[in-house]
C-alpha cells in the first residue's frame, strides 16, 4: 500500500511556525533528503524542535561545494566566504596553506579548489571537529591535525607558510548566551567562545602566525565589526601589517595581516 502523499503546504506551516525564516527552502532540502514519510516526520519534528538542519541532512553548502556536517561540529556560515574570497585574492600560485580552527574543514575544501596549493593542513582542538574535516578532505592533497593552533604542524614548516586562515572563535563569552539556539544549545561550545572579550584565541593566532608565515605571507581571520581596533593592534604588535575588508551583503568583516618581506 503506497504511503500519501506529502503535503508540502503543511510542512512549509510548520516550518514557518516554528521560526525558520527559508521555510520553503528547508521544506524542499528535507524532501530531497528522504522519500519515507515516517523519516520525513523525523526530522521534520527534530528541526521543529531547533535542531539546525544541516545535522539533519548530514551537509551543508559553502563556496558551491557540499560540505559533510557532523552533530556538534560547527557548521560553515555564508559570511565565511569573505574570508576564502580574500584569501584566494591575496595568495599567489603554488601556495602552502593553513586552515586553523577548521571545524569542518570547509574553507580548507574550498582552498584547495581554488589555490591548488603545494602543501595544506588543516587544525582544530575538537576531535569531533578533525574526524570531520578529515572526512571533507579524504581524496585531496591535504593533513588535518588535531591540537591547538600551530601547536601540532610540522615545525619544518614555521616560517614557510604562505597562507594561514583562521575562522577562531570570537563571540564574547558573555554573548555565547545570546546566540541563537542553533549554535549555542547544538554547536560545540569551543567552536564559539572567544573569551572576554572575544579575541582571546584571535590574539593568540596574530602572535604565532608572525613566526609561521613566509615574508609576504598573510593570515585572513573572521571578526566582529567591534573588535577591529583592538585586533588590528594586535596584529600590529606582533609586526603584521593588517587591512580590514567589509562584505555588507554577506554582513562579514575579515581582517588580513600580512608579514612584511
């Protein structure tokens, strides 16, 4: 006996009245992700509930490309691709490339397709966070390492990169209570605390990558609209040269220091 027939009017209801502002969008992602009516009302009721939807379909979308998204894992925002577009104007052919904080990996996915570099790594403190990123780059020329920052690369590589880019955690702690439910209750927690004031680990990556990057390397880093002075002097402080560049369709800031040569 066939099973009805979705209705997709309904489901879009549903959506809309639980909060979710692309309801029609979800309502097709879930529709595509499953012909069983009785796994469809699963997730539907689990995305009801709050749980963001790229854990339910297993991916997200970044730069065009597909993504593999684990529960927990930080999921790749759009305004990201200000950090990749800028690093990809800044870096020159053959590049070594660092992705740090990687979370999924997607920016190092992304890189990897439009830079070709001759050497990329990717980092994050999280497990769950390297076991994903390693699924996103099983097939490419890439090593994804588990630890904090610069602390697990290979030490022939201090003073070689090219290419370092960071999406560090930069939410103050305060305001981590303030995110939207998606993040704060199903995102990991390291993923998105920055500390005080946001740029405890920020600061820490500006310091180190001035002993990891090349001469006329650069670090592109993610931030808050407010933090842009302090981080700058950060930079600063370190001997980068930072530059800060605006998206305002993507509402993304990113900043860039370059070492000197």
């Amino acid at each position: 006996m066939e099973s009805p027939p979705v209705d997709r009017s309904a489901l879009v209801g549903r959506l809309r009245a639980a909060g979710c502002v692309y309801a029609e969008d979800e309502a097709e992602l879930l529709l595509a992700a499953t012909a069983d009516p009785a796994a469809l009302a699963e997730l539907t009721d689990r995305r009801v509930a709050g749980e963001p939807l790229e854990y339910l379909l297993g991916w997200a979308e970044f730069c065009g490309l597909r993504i593999a998204v684990d529960p927990g894992v930080f999921v790749p925002r759009g305004r990201t691709a200000l950090l990749v577009d800028v690093a990809v104007e800044l870096t020159g052919t053959d590049p070594a490339v660092v992705d740090l904080c990687c979370g999924s990996g997607a920016a190092a996915v992304a890189l990897a397709h439009r830079l070709a570099p001759r050497w990329l790594a990717a980092a994050d403190i999280d497990p769950a966070a390297v076991a994903c990123a390693r699924r996103n780059l099983a097939g490419l020329t890439a090593e994804v390492y588990e630890g904090d920052l610069f602390a697990p690369l290979p030490r022939r590589w201090r003073g070689r990169l090219d290419l370092v880019v960071a999406n560090a955690p930069y939410v103050p702690t305060d305001a981590v209570a303030l995110m939207p439910p998606e993040a704060r209750l199903h995102e990991a927690p390291v993923a998105l605390d920055g500390g005080p004031d946001g740029l405890a680990v920020l600061r820490r990556v500006g310091v180190e990558a001035a002993t990891w990057l090349a001469p006329g390397g650069h670090l592109v880093v993610e931030a808050g609209e407010t933090q842009l002075d302090a981080l700058c002097a950060t930079f600063r402080a370190a001997g980068l040269t930072p530059t800060v560049h605006h998206d305002e369709d993507r509402e993304a800031t990113a900043v860039t220091a370059r070492r000197p040569r």
